[in-house]
C-alpha cells in the first residue's frame, strides 16, 4: 500500500498551528506527530515550512452536468477545483434535467464515477410538487434537499405556502435554502425598467435583488425551521440585516446555520463599475457596509460555513444587457487563497479560516471521515505556500468557462499541493491526471 510522509509541515487544524509531520498510508491519515521516520518504500514530500490544511469541502457549486456542459462538467469542474485547494464538492440541483427525483438523483452520481479529480455529493432540488420524493429519501442518496426560496437562474422556485410547510416538516435531511423574495425583486425589476428602459446599469443589480428581498425570505426560511424544528442552512447570506437571525451559539448546539461566500467577503457594489456582469450573482453582491458585516458575523460565530457558488457562464453571454447576462461567478480555483488574502490582513484568523471551510462542513453536513486533518481519516489535504504570491491569468484558468473575476488579481500565496485521498492530484501548478474522487458518506439526517 502506497505511503506517503509529509515533513516540516506547519498544520492548520482544529483551532491551532503547529508544526508537524503527517504519515499517510493509502488513502487515510495513519499518523501525526512532531517527526516520523520514514520507511521503506515512503514517499517523503517536504513541506518546508507551508502550511498543511484539511482541504476544503465545498458545499455550494454548480457544475453544470447534465444538461448545460458547453458552460462546465464535473470533470473541468472538479480539476479546476482541486487545483484550488477544494477537496470535496456538493452539486445544486438546477440542472436538465433538474435533479428533482431519486431517480434522476442515482443517474447523476452515475455521471460522476469515475470522471472526477474530487470528492462529490449531490442535492436533491425541491419542488411545489415532489414531496413524496423528500419524504422518500434515504441517508446518503443526497447531502441535502435545496429549495430555491426565490427566482434565481434556472427555474425551481418553491413559492407556494403549503409545500413550503410541507417540505419543513417532512424533510428526512438537512434542508438549504436560496432566499430571495421574488415579488420584491419583481417589483424592483418593473421601477428599473421604468427608469432606465432596456439600458438598467449593473450598478443596479443590488437594488433589484436588494437587502429588503433577502430578508423576507430568510425570515421566512428560519420561522418555518423553528416551527417545525427542521434542520436548516440557509446559503450565501449577504446582508447586515439578516445577520440578527442566527445566533452566535456553537454550531453543534444550533439546528440553523448560515453560509456566506467568498465573493461577498472580497467585493462590493463599487466593482460593479469596472466588473460588471462579471461580479453579477444571485443573491447579489451589495455594500461596503454589508461586507464588513459578514466578517464581522463570520468572527463572531453567526456564519458558520464559508463556501464558493461557483457557477461558470460563458464569457459571451455576461457580456449581454442587464436582463440577459445570467447571473453567477466561476471561483473555485481561487477562493481559498482570497480566504488567506483575507487573513493575511487581520480580517479573519487562518485557524477561522480553515474551521469555516473544512470542519464545519463536516460537522453540520455529518460528513463521514473527512473535514479535519485526524489519524484514521481520509488524507484530504492542501499545502499553501504562503512566501509564493500567485497572479490569477487566462494561463493558467481551468475551468471551463476560461474566466475569472479575479483575472489580474495577484494573491500573496498560492496552492502547492492538493492531495484527495492520500494521492497528489495536484503539484507545482499541475494536475496530475489523477480521478480519485469518491462519493461523500454522511452520518446525519434530521
């Protein structure tokens, strides 16, 4: 069996910093300590000092397979992401067909053997109509069911009170939300139109999906969780207003958590002048004010996951009017050396850092052996090399889309190394070809 012993490395996990060795035998962790004597037959990769992370376990992607695979796929997706540092990946519902039956849920993980450099998971979608799906699902057919509390890209809006009620009492897992109130965004849309014709500036994107809309969904989301003590994370929150709604308590004493993406901790909505469409997501990226907000959240204990909502759109179509450039950023490539970019200066800690986007993954997900750098546990790791600043270029993108927004952006550290597994998937700026990813194991439901 293959081992592999990672030296001089200065770990990240579980709230400290540390230097360390780690011995990784297969595809698990079978040993850490302060110095481990190689063997015979071990590989020896020298850390040098880098830091040693449990890679992240991404909750929020799209991927885009089945049905839209000419914008990505699970396998450009997949590698993009390992290069980032993401380890593990869970996959929305909002695809063609939308994976909204256990049927179209098992054809999909199908898809996903053998093609992706990652480990994957799969929501299942909720609709108006497929309760008796929901309250079929098994433990391990999905990481949870996502309900589009709002119009987002992609039609799968869940709006009708009753099989709101319905999918909250009955859920057999966790249950994920988008909230947007859509007649809120409606009726921004329609005093737009009014003002500015068919010529509605990208500056008006955080009006039109504004804090007010996020509110009323969210604020719905979380009363229907407490009344039918669901458990519930609601995504990407991006507001200050919305942060009274969670509580500061440990994530493990708390049946509602909260998410917020990369992307609304890097930009505001003065970037709409010189990104335009590019930085145009759903829920939309807002204030300066609102940024500062969910660092501070972040901090405090009220977000509890940081994650990517990496959807990936055809450079030619975010090129198109407001109305018709979709909405959505490609980020998995880059989003953890952001995080560290953000921690480099004083805005959130590294030992934060790794928390929000590996342990507490796993433990507000149940997801099974992973998410932490432990003897027994699946050899998930990233070395970041924090003296080798990293300049983000069409040369070097590899998801499919071939964009970023963070195209010139250079970062102070860059991804060494990704390991998924206990293989080296990625070294020195390249994929090794490897296909290691496995299907995630979770251990909670309701």
């Amino acid at each position: 069996m293959h081992k592999l012993l990672i030296t001089n490395a200065r770990l990240i996990n579980e709230g400290e910093i540390h230097d360390t060795d780690v011995l990784v035998k297969g595809e698990r962790i079978e040993k850490i300590a302060a110095s481990i004597t190689p063997g015979e037959d071990v590989q020896v990769l020298d850390a040098n000092g880098k830091y040693l992370i449990p890679g992240m376990i991404d909750d929020q992607v799209h991927f885009r397979e089945p049905g839209m695979t000419n914008k990505g796929n699970l396998a450009t997706e997949s590698a993009a992401a390992v290069a980032g540092g993401i380890t593990s990946f869970m996959d929305m519902p909002n695809v063609n067909p939308q994976t909204t039956t256990r049927a179209v849920l098992a054809d999909k993980y199908k898809l996903a053997e053998r093609r992706c450099s990652g480990n994957y998971a799969f929501y299942l979608g909720a609709t108006n109509r497929n309760i008796d799906e929901i309250k079929a699902l098994q433990l391990n057919e999905a990481c949870g069911i996502k309900a589009f509390m709002g119009a987002s890209t992609g039609d799968m809006l869940i709006d009708d009170g009753q099989a709101l009620e319905r999918l909250f009492e009955h859920a057999p897992v966790l249950v994920v939300t988008h909230c947007e109130h859509s007649p809120t965004i409606w009726d921004n849309e329609a005093h737009a139109k009014a003002r500015y014709g068919d010529r509605v500036p990208m500056s008006e994107h955080p009006n039109i999906r504004s804090a007010n809309a996020c509110l009323v969904s969210s604020s719905l989301a979380v009363d229907l969780a407490r009344r039918h003590d669901t458990r519930l994370h609601v995504l990407h929150l991006t507001t200050a207003i919305e942060m009274s709604l969670f509580s500061k308590a440990d994530r493990n004493d708390k049946r509602i958590t909260a998410e917020v993406c990369v992307h609304y901790l890097w930009f505001d909505e003065s970037r709409y002048e010189d990104l335009g469409a590019k930085i145009k997501c759903n829920p939309a990226i807002k204030t300066a004010e609102d940024k500062a907000a969910l660092i501070a959240a972040l901090n405090e204990g009220r977000l509890d996951i940081i994650a990517t909502d990496h959807a990936p759109h055809l450079v030619g179509e975010k090129q198109r009017t407001y109305f018709k450039a979709p909405a959505g950023l490609p980020l998995v490539q880059h989003a953890l050396l952001a995080l560290f970019e953000l921690a480099k200066d004083g805005l959130i800690s590294p030992e934060l850092l790794v928390d929000k986007t590996s342990h507490a993954v796993a433990d507000i997900y149940g997801v099974v052996d992973r998410g932490y750098v432990r003897e027994g546990y699946f050899a998930d790791l990233v070395l970041i090399d924090n003296k080798t600043p990293y300049t983000v270029s069409s040369a070097n993108l590899l998801c499919k889309c071939h964009w970023s927004p963070f195209d010139g952006v250079s970062f102070s550290s860059s991804i060494d190394t990704t390991i998924v597994n206990g293989h080296i998937i990625y070294q020195n700026g390249e994929l090794s070809g490897g296909i290691v990813g496995q299907r995630l194991q979770f251990d909670r439901g309701r």
